[in-house]
C-alpha cells in the first residue's frame, strides 16, 4: 500500500493547492508534501516490500535503487520553492504548485510502472504537467521555450507509443498475449520476434532519448532549462530525466532477454558518448549560464547512456550516477537560480562579480561547478570513475578515451564560464535590479544541503544504497 | 499487301476521326455556357481554309521553321499508328514499342519547339520554356503510368499491355492520364486553348508565327495527340480483352466520347491555375501513377 | 473485410499527401480531420464480434479526431485572425515527393517485416509507417504554429494506426488513456497556440527565434 501511497499523497496534495485559498501559505504544501514522500521511501528503500510478480505498479528493486533520489531532491527544491515563490510573489502559483505536486506523483508512478503502457502514460503526463511549470516566467522567451519543449517533447513521446506497440506486436508475433508487463515481456525472451523487437528499441531509444535529452533529440533542452525557474530545472534534470532513464533501462532488460543486447549496448554507447561530445562542444562556446547548465545535463545523460550500454557493471554505476547527478544538478541549478536572481541577467556579458553581490551563492556556485565535472571527493567522481572502470573492464579503451576528452572539454567549458560569472566586478546593472534579492536560510540551505548529500555519497556510499543498485542490476539482466 | 492497306486505313480512322474531338469538347462547353456554340465539326472547315493559304514566312527563319510542325505531325501519327484499336490490334507491334511510343512523342514535342524557337523571338522563347518544363512534369507520370502497365502485363509492347484492365490501380491511373491529357493537350488548369491574353499563353505562344499549311499541320497534330490519349486512357481502364469485337469498339467509343466530355465539364467549371500551381498537380498526375505502379507491384507480389 | 480496410487505409495515406500538398490551412486542417474520421471507424471493421466498448471507443474517436480537436484549431484560426497561407519552410513539391517515396519506402520496410498471418494482407503496417512520416513532414516542414499542429495529429494518426495491430491483445483501458492523453495534449498545445498569438501578434514559429546560440 505505501507504494499506491507514494503516487496518491502528491495528487491529493496537488488537488488540495488548487483548491487552497491563499497565495502566501500554499507553498508550504510542497516541502509538507516532500517530507512525507521522501519518509515514505526511505522507509521502502530500507524494508523493501514483497513485488507481486505480475503487478502494473510495484516498488520494485529498479524503483528502490532510484525513487529515493528523486524523492530528496523534490523535497530540497519545495524547501527552496517556499522561498523562490515569496520572492516572485507578483506571479499567481496556484498552478504551478499544484503542477509541482503532480509531477511528483507522475514521477512516482512512471519509476514504479512495470507495464510498458503504464509507463509511457506516466511520462507523457509528466511532460504535460510540465508544461505550467516552463512558461510559470509569462515572458515571450518562456512562451518560445515551452513551445519547442512541447513540440520535440510531444514527438518524442508520440514515437516511443510507437514503440510500446511494436515491442507489444513483437510479443503478438512470438505467440505470446500481447501482455505489456515488463515480466511477460522478459519471460517470453527470445520467443519475442527479433526484426520488431529492434524496431521498438530504436523508437524507444529515440522517444525516451528524447526526454532524456540525449543528442541529438536534445535541442528543447537550453531553452526550456534557460527559460524555467532553478526549480523546473533542478526537477526537469535530476528527476524527470531519470524516469526516462529507467524507462530506457527496463526496455534494455527486454531486449536483452531477446537475444538482442549486444546491438542495444552498441548504441546506448554510441549515443551516450555523442551526447557527451555535442555537449561539450556546446558547452565551450554558450556564454548563458543556465544554458549552460541544460549542455551539462545533456552531458550527463550521455554518462548515464554510457553506463547503461556497459553491461552489469555500467549499469550498477550508472545507478550511483543517477543519484550523484540528480543531488549535484540540484544544487547547482539552485544556486544558479539565485545568482540569476540576484544579477539580474543569464549571461556573462550581463552578469559579474557575483563573489561581492551574493558570497555564499558564489561559493556554492563554484562548489558546484567543481562537484558536477567530477572533481574528487564528490560524488559524480566516484560514479564516473566506476563507469571508467566498467569501460575498461569491458575492454573498451576507446570509448575511455573519447569518455575522458569529453569530460576535459566540459570541465574546461563549465569552469570558464563560472568563473567569468563569478570574478571581477559587479555589472552596473547588477545594482539596480532586483534589490530584493537577499541570500536568506531558505535559499542557501537547500543548495547546500544537496552539495553536502553529494559529497556523503562519494565519499561514504550507503551500503543499504550499494545493496540498492546491486539489486536492481540483478533484477535487471540476471546472470545467465 | 494487306499491312499496307491495314496502315493506310488505320490512318484514315486517325487523321479523319481526330478533327472531330475538339468540335465535340467546344459543343459541351457551349452548351453549358447556354450557347449554341460553334458546328462539331469546324475544325475540319478551318484546316481547309488553313490548307487553301499560303505561308507568310519571316526573313529570320530557316526551313526548320516549315520542317518542324512536319516533323512534328508525322512523329505524332506513328505514336498513334503504335497504340492498338479496340478489338483490331495494332498494326506495328513489336518488342519495346512502348517506348518508341513516349519518343515519338517527344520528338513531335521537340519539333515543335524548335520550330518556335527559330523564330528567334523572345516571347515564343517563353512559351517554350513554359511547354517544356511542365513536359518534364508530364512525361514522368505517362512513362509511370507505362511502367505500371507494363508490370501488370509482363509485356513491354503497347498491344499487349493495353488488352487487359489497369487491375488494382485502375482508378489511380485514370485520374493520372486524366491530369496528363489535360497538361499534354493544353486544356484548362493548364493553359487555355481560347486564350488570348499574351502572358498566360503556352502553347498558343509557340504557334503564333505559322501560318497556312503549316498551322494546319499543328492544329491538325494537336488533335490527333488528344484523340491519342483519350484512346490511351480508355484502354488504359476497359477490358479491350474480355469483351466481344462490337462491344469492345462500342465501349472505347463511348469512352473516348466521355473523355472529350470530361474535358468540355472540366474547362467549364475550373479556372486555369496560377503558374506556380502547375507544377503541383502535374506532380499529383505523377503521384498517382506511382501509387498505380505500388498497386501493381504489390498484387504482383501477394 | 479486408478490402473495405485497405481501402479505408489507403484514403488515409493519400489524405497525408493531400495535407501535404495543401497550401490552406482550412484544407490542411479539413486533412487532419477527415483522416481521423476514417481512423476512427477501422475498429469498427476490424472487430469480430460487436461490444458496446468497441462502438464508444469509435464513436470517441471520430467525434475528437474529427469535430472536437479541428473545430478547436478552427476557432484558433479565426479568432486570432490568422493568414490563412500555410507558409511552408520544405517547399510542397518536395514534401509531396518525400511522402511519396516515405510510402514506398513504408511498404517496402512492412515487407521486411514479419507479421501475423491476419495482418499479412493489410496495409496496416505500411499505412501507419507512411502516416507517420507524413505527420513528422509536416512538423518540420511548415512554420505556423496550427500546421504543426496539425502534423502532430497526422503524427498521432499514424501511430493510432498501429495501435490497431494490437486491438485484439490490449485492454481498452490503455487506449482510452491514450486518447485521453491526445486530446489533453492538443488542448494544452491550443493554450499555448493563444498565447503565442497574444505575446507574438503572429503564428509564425520562425519568429520563434530569440532562444539560440
């Protein structure tokens, strides 16, 4: 039951902020929210339930290994939320609190989804419930930004259904049902016809790649992340992301037992390390910096499509780096957020000298800048060095190499810019805009929080989390 | 002996007949028009007048200008000669004559416009340049059209592939001939054969520096290249093959007669298309004989 | 049976080209909408026995495909005074011709395909394929914000197309979903359609350009 619970408490939460009469007082509905889910699965990810095999919804080990992610950082964001919307108080936000809200009872539902149409149903709702969330701004730019998003976003779901369909005629074709679980599925295996089985990998791959933002279906990716509050981007890259990343894992499983891993690992690598190369390349010329934080998290979705076309090893790592991207992304788009708030402008040309304006931001800004290009001892170094491992393990020396130079690049690209935007002295600008802005607990806790998360993962992994992972690979590709 | 005198009756049918297709076309229009129109057969009154003139040449031109419309005429009677009759056959039937069929025609087309170019004039230039470019459009979906029928029949000879019905893609390549007679024939969304607005013209364009027995020549060639293809079309969708002799030449009459209607109807209720339409639906002409052709290879293959 | 369904498809294959080819947005809409209304009665034929369920699910079908989602794109098109060129970025000729040869290329790829001896005969695969590129044409093709829109039902068309390979093995429940899905998603798209129009004065995405690098 607590598994429904996870999924039901948000839409009651969100159906109550609809409802809710005040501006002022709803947004204490998130952080209550948040700390309900994220007790609720804590408490699965340490007792996990019994999984009825056939079920459409369970927490099961794939949902344990990555829900819990999830769940803290939504919590972190509504902590931070309850500030932000005080701040931005001019805007109505009873939409986009309840939007919030549902988004995280659709996350709870798509990472628990062991039904392939369950699953797609969850991520299209995500990407519309979104859609409130992206242009929450109302400036032309925001409008412009949800328009790709809904439109690339809209595409990419629509094939991955096609997809779900061919998977399910090739499971028609092999004699079996039709059944969309992902159990059936994986128990009819090599019964399931080959040539359609690949068909619905690659529209998969390129749907749910799509809302993942891997290259190149990533074009949304800048503009819906430039154009949204820290919030909608923190949440967008560090949970919504995973969803499709779960959903890509799971559709791996099947293929897998279909006798076609070896073409499925070919191209999550090849995919995850273009990703990676377009993103640094991007990432060495944007001079906006939350655009900049959007070719990060195109570059960190290639890391996780690396990792997932490894084999178990891969995999397991990319089950920590789910977790160390989606706290460290957190952060970073958090005090992103704050410093765009404070300067007043996105880009380097705009905005300078944020060590004077706002030091703690800065400082965390920078903090950040280092943990999310994997500087040791945070968490996303150790990740990336596991899927180092597993490539090399793999005895793929190549794909190491063009693995490392894209990080290189992006830690190049990343650095630069922070420090373009944190050095030298204030923009005139800077000093008349949003006076407002004071650097008060609600905004710096959250971020910090987060980093401090991060940097417990690297340096001191959980084992009931290291237990986690392993379970999920198990369940996932169990060895023959 | 008796192929010669097969030949040469054949011809009469064609050089006799053809005439009487644009009196029937113009007597529908009129007579939607609610006008009484102009006698059937005034073509046959004009190509006599036409006959008795002499040639006003102009000092430009060399004798291509006379050779060609003759050229022309002669290219446009041996396309029909190849194309078979109803229940009689062809006279010349041989291996691959369906592509001497699209040549001929091009030739017929070539000759003309060569004729206009020696002119020498800037507008005919035009006109050539707009007759040919829609041509291109054109001859894509007649040799489409070919294709397919030649897939259904296994044969590459017009006398064979025309016997049985089009099959699955009947419909599809009736409506593409259509649009292509129309294009080919210089009927309304096309161009306009009454036209006499200089800039909308095509073909008009081309003609208008002949005179006498020439001009004859090309509007006597115009006619039989619509009867060609009126004929092309109705075999293209009868069964010549499964009918008896009588009703077979009864049918491909009537046909042909519900072609020259069909025409009249079409010039009546539509408006000649803007220029850059054109292309679009010679296009449509050419996309619907392609689905003819993927009809065909697809009940070929199932 | 199955000739009534082939030729029910194959009017949706060439209501993609006439989409298009059309230079209107009325016709272009008129398109989408006349392909989803014969979508919407292919349950109809392909269903053995005739349950209540199959008659709502066809019925819904027509009446959004159909009336509810173009008379939304019609309101659109009205109250903001839009032009009524489509304005197209790929010219028509050519993306009649892609369409075209996507529909070969769709047969062709169904044939390599293996399928069920009851789908073996249909154009369902093909269909679906040919409609989807259409759709995906359009998408990319045109730059008014209602032709896009009208390239993501075509999109969707295609897809619903497959869907109907599965009639016999999916609960209903996914599809009611999945229709529900769509029409939210449309609706959703109109809202932002009314926005653009109100921040932009224009339905043109090419003026979509302040977000780049």
């Amino acid at each position: 039951m607590k598994e429904l619970a996870l999924i039901a408490v948000p839409f009651v939460a969100a159906i109550a902020a609809l409802l809710w009469p005040k501006d002022e007082t709803r947004p204490w509905l998130l952080p209550a929210t948040g700390v309900v889910h994220v007790a609720l699965t804590m408490w699965l990810l340490i007792a996990p339930p019994p999984v009825e095999p056939m079920a459409w919804v369970a927490f099961d080990p794939l949902a344990r290994a990555v829900l819990p992610a999830v769940s803290v950082l939504f919590l972190a964001c509504a902590a931070y939320a309850v500030s932000y919307l005080r701040l931005r108080s001019e805007r109505p936000n009873r939409v986009f609190v309840a939007c919030l809200l549902a988004v995280l009872g659709l996350l709870s539902a798509g990472h628990q989804a062991r039904h392939l149409g369950l699953l797609w149903i969850a991520t299209e709702a995500v990407t519309l419930a979104a859609v409130p969330l992206l242009h929450f701004n109302n400036t032309g730019r925001a409008f412009e930004a949800t328009w790709k998003y809904l439109l690339v976003g809209g595409t990419g779901i629509a094939l991955s259904l096609l997809g779900s369909f061919c998977l399910g005629y090739a499971s028609l074709h092999g004699g079996g049902g039709g059944d969309l679980t992902f159990v059936a599925l994986t128990a009819q295996g090599a019964g399931l016809s080959r040539p359609w089985v690949l068909t619905a990998w690659v529209l998969l791959l390129v749907g749910y790649g799509t809302k993942m933002g891997l290259a190149p279906m990533h074009t949304w990716k800048p503009d819906a992340y430039g154009e949204a509050p820290g919030i909608v981007g923190a949440l967008l890259a560090g949970a919504v992301t995973t969803v499709a990343f779960t959903a890509v894992l799971r559709v791996r499983a099947v293929v897998d037992a279909a006798g076609a891993g070896v073409v499925a690992g070919r191209t999550l690598i090849v995919i995850g390390l273009f990703s990676m190369l377009v993103a640094a390349l991007f990432l060495l010329g944007t001079r906006d910096f939350k655009r900049m934080l959007a070719y990060s998290s195109v570059e960190h979705m290639g890391i996780l499509s690396l990792g997932a076309g490894l084999g178990g090893a891969g995999v397991w790592a990319a089950l920590f780096h789910v977790w160390t991207n989606a706290l460290t992304k957190g952060a970073v788009f958090l005090s992103a957020g704050n410093i765009r708030r404070a300067g007043g402008g996105r880009t380097q040309d705009e905005v300078a000298g944020m060590a004077i304006l706002t030091p703690v931001s800065a400082r965390i800004f920078v903090v950040c800048m280092l943990a999310i290009t994997a500087c040791p001892p945070f968490g996303p170094f150790f990740s990336e060095l596991r899927i180092l491992r597993a490539a090399f393990a793999d005895g793929q020396g190549a794909v190491a190499a063009v693995f490392l130079a894209a990080l290189l690049f992006a830690f190049l690209g990343l650095s630069r810019l922070v420090f373009a935007i944190v050095d030298g002295r204030p923009r005139a600008a800077a000093k008349k805009t949003d006076r407002r802005f004071r650097e008060t607990a609600g905004v710096i806790v959250p971020p910090l929080v987060l980093l401090g998360l991060s940097l417990w993962l690297g340096v001191a992994t959980p084992s009931v989390l290291q237990e986690a992972w392993t379970a999920a690979v198990q369940a996932l590709f169990p060895l023959p | 002996m008796t192929t010669v005198l097969d030949i040469l009756l054949r011809l009469a049918v064609w050089l006799l007949l053809a005439p009487l297709l644009p009196g029937v076309i113009n007597k529908v229009k009129a007579w939607i028009a609610g006008r009484r129109g102009p006698p059937v057969l005034q073509l046959y009154y004009d190509l006599a007048k036409l006959w008795r003139k002499g040639v006003v040449l102009s000092t430009a031109v060399s004798p291509g200008h006379v050779a060609g419309p003759a050229v022309a005429w002669v290219a446009v009677l041996s396309a029909a000669l190849l194309l078979p009759l109803g229940p009689a056959g062809t006279a010349l039937s041989f291996r691959g004559d369906a592509l001497l069929f699209v040549y001929l025609l091009a030739v017929a087309r070539f000759c003309t416009s060569c004729a206009a170019l020696d002119t020498a004039s800037a507008f005919e230039g035009m006109g050539v340049a707009r007759e040919v470019s829609y041509a291109v459009l054109a001859e894509a979906a007649v040799i489409t059209a070919l294709l397919t029928l030649a897939l259904q029949s296994n044969s590459v000879s017009l006398g064979t592939m025309l016997v049985p019905s089009a099959g699955a893609g009947a419909g599809l390549l009736a409506a593409g001939l259509f649009l292509v007679l129309l294009a080919e024939n210089c009927r309304v969304p096309f161009d306009d054969p009454n036209t006499h607005l200089e800039l909308t013209m095509i073909h008009e364009v081309m003609v208008l520096d002949h005179s006498g027995p020439p001009l004859a020549a090309i509007l006597h060639g115009a006619s039989v290249k619509l009867l060609l293809f009126a004929v092309l079309l109705a075999e293209t969708v009868l069964p010549i093959g499964k009918l008896s002799p009588l009703m077979a030449t009864a049918a491909l009459a009537g046909s042909v007669l519900v072609v020259a209607v069909g025409v009249g109807l079409v010039e009546s209720l539509f408006a000649r298309l803007a220029f850059r339409r054109v292309p679009m639906l010679l296009t449509t002409a050419f996309l619907l004989s392609l689905f003819a052709l993927l009809a065909a290879w697809k009940g070929a293959g199932a | 049976m199955t000739g009534a369904l082939n030729l029910l498809v194959a009017l949706a294959m060439g209501l993609n080209l006439l989409a298009l080819g059309s230079s209107r947005l009325p016709s272009l809409i008129r398109a989408a909408a006349v392909q989803g209304m014969v979508l919407g009665v292919l349950p109809l034929l392909l269903e053995h026995e005739f349950h209540g369920l199959v008659w709502v699910v066809a019925a819904a079908t027509i009446a959004i495909k159909g009336f509810v989602i173009p008379g939304l794109l019609r309101r659109a098109l009205r109250t903001a005074h839009i032009d009524r060129e489509v304005e197209p970025l790929l010219g028509f000729i050519p993306s009649l011709l892609l369409g075209a040869m996507a529909a070969i290329g769709a047969v062709a790829f169904a044939g390599a395909l293996p399928l069920r001896p009851e789908h073996a005969g249909t154009l369902l695969v093909p269909g679906a394929f040919a409609t989807l590129v259409g759709g995906l044409l359009l998408l990319m093709g045109r730059s008014k914000a209602i032709a896009q829109v009208c390239g993501y039902l075509i999109l969707e068309n295609g897809i619903y197309l497959f869907g109907l390979l599965l009639i016999h093995a999916t609960p209903l429940i996914v599809e009611a979903g999945i229709l529900l899905d769509l029409t939210v998603g449309v609706f959703v798209i109109g809202i932002i359609v009314d926005r653009i129009q109100r921040e932009f004065d224009t339905l043109d995405t090419r003026k979509l350009t302040s977000l780049r690098e």
